[in-house]
C-alpha cells in the first residue's frame, strides 16, 4: 500500500478538460495522493491557488516568473506531457522548483499523427473526400513513400519512433539533431545530416524538437526556399518553430507542394488565419499527442513521479537539475 499524503500534503492539478481531470485525479488517487483539481487557470487567480501547495501538475496552462515567485511553498511542477514551454524554467530552477515531464507518454500517438498526415497527404484522402462529399468524382494521382526521402528536425523519442515506421514503408530516412548521440542514428539505422542537407534532400521534413531559445522561427523563408518544389513539410512539435507567415507565402507562390500542422503560433488558430483558406495545408487542432492510451500513460506516469517526490525520492525526468543544487 502507498503512504496515504492527502492529510499532510498539498497538490494542485491543473487540466484542459473534465476527462483528464478525472483520469489524473484517479491516477494520483491510486497513489494515496488527495490532489485538488481545477480547470484552466487564468493568470490571476493561478497564484493564489498554488499559493501554499508543494506540488503543482499542469496540462496546458502557461507557468510564468511571477506566478513561480509568488508560490512560496511549490517545491515540484509536474507537467503532464513533453513540452515545458509553458513553464518559466528560469525562474523555477532560480527558486529551486524541480520541472518534470512525461517524456515519453506520447510517444507512439504524436508519430502515429505524423503517418496520418504522411498518407493523407501522399494519397490525397482529405482532397478526395471533399470531392466527394460535394458530389464529384475524378482520379486523384497521389504518390508512393517507397524511396522517397524522410528528414526529421529533431531525433528524439517521437523522431526515433517515426523514423522506424518509415523504414516499414521503404524510405529512406534522415535526421538533424546536434543533440543526439551518433549510436542512436546507428541503432536506428538514420543517416546524420545537417540540417541544409536536411531541408534539400527531404520529400517529406517533419519537425520534432521542442520549442526553446535557439529553435524559435528555425524554420523560415530562407529555409523553406532550400526545399524542393514536391515536398510536404510537418510541424507537430511547437507553433513558434516555424515562421507561419513565412510557410504561408511559401504555399500560396509554391515553394513547396503542402504543409500538414497540428501546432501554431496563436492558439486556438485565428479564424482570419490565412491558413484557413489554403488547399494546400491539413490543419488539426494540437492534438497529435491525444488518444485515450497517451492519456492515461501520462497521467500515471506524472502522478508516479509525484509520489516519488513526495516520498524524498529524486523524482525522474527532471529538465532543470540544476534546481536540485538550491533546495
């Protein structure tokens, strides 16, 4: 039996809906932990509800310095999810709070999206269903993925996942990431490359890296234009990675052949976004990472690393160890 916490701890889970919200409150439930649940914060009243708890799970809701400053008994956030960038790392690790998150719980759902779009695009369902939804009937010439060539931005959990699903189809497959280990691209036999090389080589470039400092707009006009004119560029990671007013211009002059997107720069996606009105693009609303099964693997896995923390265990997946040193 796991330690009963809810008498002598505090924990606040922040949630994005009433399904998750009783898929983590069951999930830190099982764990003796007793959190409290609210749905989306607004900036005001965030700090004062997470005023006097040692732990805060959030979802969505973005983290700032100020409200990190002012919450003086928060020792842990626990994202439910991959991204961070909705958390002030810098004033969190300054305050010595540990950042977590479930690096992997999305894993298979985000590169399961990916092929969604990849076949979508490269046998034009969306296109073909409209057309005959609208009652028309032509032939739609699509294309085969077998020999074509798959670059991921970014060879991380979601990167690896997708590069070996593209091995299934045939591809060929390469990968940008000054980051990853050599043996990782040789274990999973992907060919290192820059990411010039990346973007002229690639049918098919498909951004998988987190949103940081150095990655806002890495993907710009001067980037797009290295591409060829038949490619079909994914974003599945952040909105602020790839300059849309950039991508926009690209696929109305037809620098490349498509876009796919579940992520943006605004969201929820404005509705005089120009993108609406392209025949180029597949539009979804950020919900790569959603499927029941991703879900409750986060869940479970944030609300395990919570009750590590609250037994004085070193929680895992920490993004900024650095804090560890100022408890």
């Amino acid at each position: 039996m796991f330690r009963d916490y809810s008498k002598e701890v505090k924990v606040l889970a922040e949630v994005f809906s009433k399904v998750y919200g009783a898929i983590i409150s069951e999930a830190l439930a099982k764990r003796g932990i007793n959190a409290e649940i609210k749905d989306l914060f607004n900036p005001e009243t965030l700090a004062s509800a997470i005023k006097c708890k040692r732990v805060l799970v959030v979802t969505v809701s973005k983290i700032s310095a100020d409200t990190i400053m002012q919450a003086e008994s928060l020792e842990m956030i626990q994202r439910v999810g991959v991204g961070v960038d909705n958390i002030d790392l810098d004033a969190a690790t300054q305050r010595g709070v540990v950042v977590c998150n479930t690096p992997t719980a999305m894993t298979e759902s985000v590169a399961q999206h990916i092929w969604g779009f990849i076949t979508a695009h490269s046998k034009r369902i969306v296109e073909g269903d409209q057309l005959v939804k609208r009652g028309g009937w032509s032939t739609l010439i699509g294309y085969e993925l077998k020999d074509k060539t798959l670059a991921l931005v970014g060879f991380g959990n979601i990167g690896q996942r997708t590069a070996e699903i593209a091995h299934a189809f045939g591809m060929n497959v390469l990968a940008y990431d000054p980051y990853q280990k050599d043996e990782v691209f040789q274990k999973k036999k992907v060919e290192r490359v820059e990411l010039r090389e990346a973007l002229q080589r690639s049918d098919i470039l498909v951004l998988t890296l987190p949103l940081t400092r150095e990655t806002v707009h890495m993907i710009g006009e001067k980037e797009i234009s290295l591409m060829k004119r038949t490619a079909l560029l994914i974003n599945v990671s952040r909105g602020g990675i790839l300059d849309e007013r950039a991508l926009i211009r690209a696929l109305k002059e037809g620098w490349i052949a498509g876009a796919a997107l579940d992520v943006y720069e605004q969201e929820p996606l404005p509705s005089d976004s120009p993108l609406l009105k392209l025949k180029n693009v597949i539009l979804t609303p950020h919900s790569a990472g959603s499927t029941f099964e991703s879900l409750w693997r986060a869940a479970e896995m944030a609300a395990d690393n919570v009750a590590r923390f609250l037994r004085g265990e070193k929680p895992r997946w920490i993004v900024n160890p650095t804090a560890l040193d100022l408890r």
